[in-house]
C-alpha cells in the first residue's frame, strides 16, 4: 500500500550457480550484459528508479507543500552459506546506490529433511536435504 507508505521490497537470494559454473551465488553473476551488471545490481537499480518516479508523481501531487524522500527498504534473505558473501558483495559495492540504512539482510532458518523413521533425506549425493522454515 503506497499510499499508507507500507511498502517494500523482499529478495531472496539463496541460490548458489552450479549450472553456470561461476562458482558464485546466483544473484552475484555477471549475467553477459555489456555493462557487466549482476542481478542484484540490476534489481537495485530498479529500486532506485522506482523511488525516482514515486519522488516525481508525489512532488507533483503535494504542489505547494513539501514533500519527504521516498525510500523504500530492501530486505535481503539470505542462507547461512551466503549471508556474508552477499553482505560484503553489498558494501564492497556501496550498495548499488541504494542508502545503507535502506538495506536489510537476515538469513533464513534451515533444517535436515527426513524421512517417517527419522533418517535424513539426501538432495543429491553428498547433499543433505534442506527444509526451509522461514
């Protein structure tokens, strides 16, 4: 709800690239654009101009009165593989533009999946199965 300024963006950025062989987590991958932009910068950037547009249409409904920076928060979910990987990813590249204050990260709970007799399920081998709480 824009209007009761109950908005935000959550970005879950738990996977890691096993495909692509970048070895990184998936949102940390260069994804072959000349800029060489990765998806979380893409996805900030956007943000960043969605505020712009929110700033403009709200200046030009509030003519005459003063009107508040629009900030929308940026929660990141991560995993407790990659929460500090994607912290650092954050920071090292001053958050895509994007305040500090605006960005938040918490990491989502994990648990082994099993099965009726209480034996751990595998993924694949070598890879526990994970169940996700949160």
């Amino acid at each position: 709800e824009m209007t009761a300024e109950r908005v935000g963006v959550v970005l879950l950025c738990g996977g890691f690239d096993r495909v692509l062989g970048n070895g990184v987590f998936k949102g940390m991958i260069n994804v072959g654009l000349p800029s060489g932009k990765s998806i979380l910068q893409l996805y900030c950037e956007r943000m960043q101009r969605l505020c712009h547009t929110l700033q403009r249409r709200t200046e030009m409904l509030a003519v005459g009165r003063s009107s508040r920076a629009i900030s929308i928060p940026l929660y990141i979910m991560t995993n407790q593989w990659n929460h500090e990987e994607i912290k650092e990813f954050f920071e090292e590249n001053k958050f895509f533009g994007l305040l500090p204050t605006q960005v938040t990260f918490f990491t989502q709970a994990n648990m082994p999946c099993v099965d009726p007799k209480g034996m751990i399920l595998l993924q694949d081998r070598g890879y526990m199965a994970i169940l996700k709480t949160k």
